[in-house]
C-alpha cells in the first residue's frame, strides 16, 4: 500500500523534529508515521533502499538511524525539503511508493511577501482606479493601463489556462505538477507568461492608479522577477533536461515580441513542409 495522499487531512501533526513536520500516530522504535509536509516519507513503509537519496538532484535527504524498526535500520529524511525541484523521480522510483512530493512547499518569508504584494498590486491598482479615478489624474495612462491590464490577464493565468489539459499532471496532483513542457498558446511565445503577466499586471496598476505607493510596489515586484525566474529555469532544467534546452533555444525568456516572430516563423515553416 502507498503513502496515504490525504494523510495531512487523516493523520495528526505531532510536532517537528529538527524543523520537519511529524504525523502520527507513533510507537517508536517499532512505528515512526510519516516525515515532512511537501516532501514527505512514510517511514513505515520505507526499506530503507537509499534510491531516493542516490536520485535527488536537490539533496533533500539525509540518512536517520531507525534502530530496531521493522522494515530497515535506517530512513531517509526529508531534511532540506525546501530545497526541493519537484522533479518527482523519488516519488516515482521509490518501490515501496513511500514518498509524497507536494508542488509548492514553503517559501521564503521574503518570496512569499513578494508573492501576497503581486496580488496585492494585481487587485489593488485597477481597484483604486475604478473606485476614485487616477491619484494624478492623467486621462492617456489611465486608460493605456486598462488596455495593458487585459493584455496581462491570459499570460498572467497562463498556469491555470494550460497546465491542466496540456501539462499532463500527475493523477491527483495539482495543475502546477506538470510531466511533460507545455509549448503551446502563451507558452509558444515566451518561456514565463505568468512572470511576464506579472510584469505587465504592474505596469497596468501603476498607470490605473497613478499612486506613489503602487509604483514602489511595483519597483520591488519587478526587482525579484529575475530571480524567480532565475530558480524557475534551474528547477525546469533538473526537471525536463535536454527537452527544456530544446524549449529554451525555441521561446525567448520574456521577449514577447521576438516570441511572436519566432513563433510566426516556425508556423510559416510549417505551412511550407506540407
Ligand atoms: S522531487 Fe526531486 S528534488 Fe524533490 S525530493 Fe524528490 S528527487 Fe529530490
Ligand atoms: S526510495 Fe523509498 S524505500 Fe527506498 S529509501 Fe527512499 S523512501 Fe525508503
């Protein structure tokens, strides 16, 4: 039998060891229950085989004496868990299948404020201008961000839009935990359209508003883009290997417009192929 997929719902959080989550129910040294949250070990079921050690590109795991417990003598734990790529090969290649990789694990506080300020500046530039118009009152950039905010919208949910029917998820994961690249719609134009949206989402809220507190919003915003996009292209390459450079010499990064000839270009080769 698997780990359980529900046990965060089923099973009780007894507390941490040395900064990981761990669910019950516990008998040591006979029972030990599972390790972790977005990558998790059911130590119970695990034998202690050291694939997903040898496997981890990210060196999530490290060796635990489990002295006296059935099934081995020492567990894999999942130690450095936030370091994790989603790459889902321990999961996969665990024979006990003891291993639950969640997409999305903690986040830097400095990520995850930068995270709540996208939405905040996502909801709250056109907001403020619908309910008091612009804070300077300039007509062009007012209407210019409205015209920039319905462009931003299909890149920004590009994730939601795609992921589910063309990034084949894994059965019961979530639409981020994609197995194969989507190169379609957005993804046919550049690499990032949800950092991209991001981007433009900013500059439309800045214009919308005209207020001195979204732009500096939208300075940090676009300060650590980069970087996330940096680590996304990491992970992706662990994740997809030779494919993702496939992907990366076909779609620029964030240039829309050389995406969009690059991608006129290849449908026009195409058409002449046939
Ligand atoms: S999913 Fe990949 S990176 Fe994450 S713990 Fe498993 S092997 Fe390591
Ligand atoms: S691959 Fe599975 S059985 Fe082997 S050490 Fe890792 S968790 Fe245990």
């Amino acid at each position: 039998m698997p780990i359980d997929s529900d046990f965060q719902k089923k099973r009780k959080k007894i507390g941490k060891e040395k900064g990981v989550v761990v669910w019950g129910p516990l008998d040591p040294p006979k029972k030990l229950g599972i390790r972790g949250s977005n990558v998790a070990v059911d130590l119970d079921l695990c034998t202690g085989c050291g694939v997903c050690l040898k496997i981890c590109p990210a060196q999530v795991y490290e060796w635990r004496e489990t002295a006296e417990h059935p099934t081995s003598d020492k567990k894999p734990f999942p130690a450095k868990a936030t370091k994790c790529i989603c790459c889902y090969q321990c999961e996969k290649q665990c024979p006990v299948q003891a291993i639950r990789v969640i997409f999305g694990g903690p986040q830097s506080p400095f990520d995850m404020l930068a995270s709540y300020l996208v939405m905040a500046q996502l909801i709250g530039g056109p907001l403020y201008g619908l309910l008091f118009g612009s804070y300077l009152g300039l007509a062009i950039p007012f209407y210019v961000g409205w015209i920039i905010l319905a462009v931003s919208l299909p890149f920004f949910f590009s994730p939601v839009l795609y992921f589910k029917r063309r990034g084949k998820p894994a059965e019961g994961k979530g639409i981020m935990d994609t197995t194969v690249i989507v190169e379609s719609g957005t993804y046919g134009i550049v690499r990032h359209p949800q950092f991209l949206g991001a981007i433009l989402t900013v500059c439309a809220s800045i214009f919308i508003s005209q207020h001195w507190l979204f732009a500096l919003i939208g300075i940090l915003i676009v300060w650590v883009t980069p970087k996330w996009i940096r680590e996304a292209e990491e992970n992706l390459l662990v994740k997809f290997g030779d494919e993702y450079k496939r992907y990366m010499e076909k779609v620029p990064r964030m240039n829309f417009v050389l995406g969009i000839i690059r991608l006129l270009r290849r449908k026009k080769e195409l058409e002449v192929e046939k």
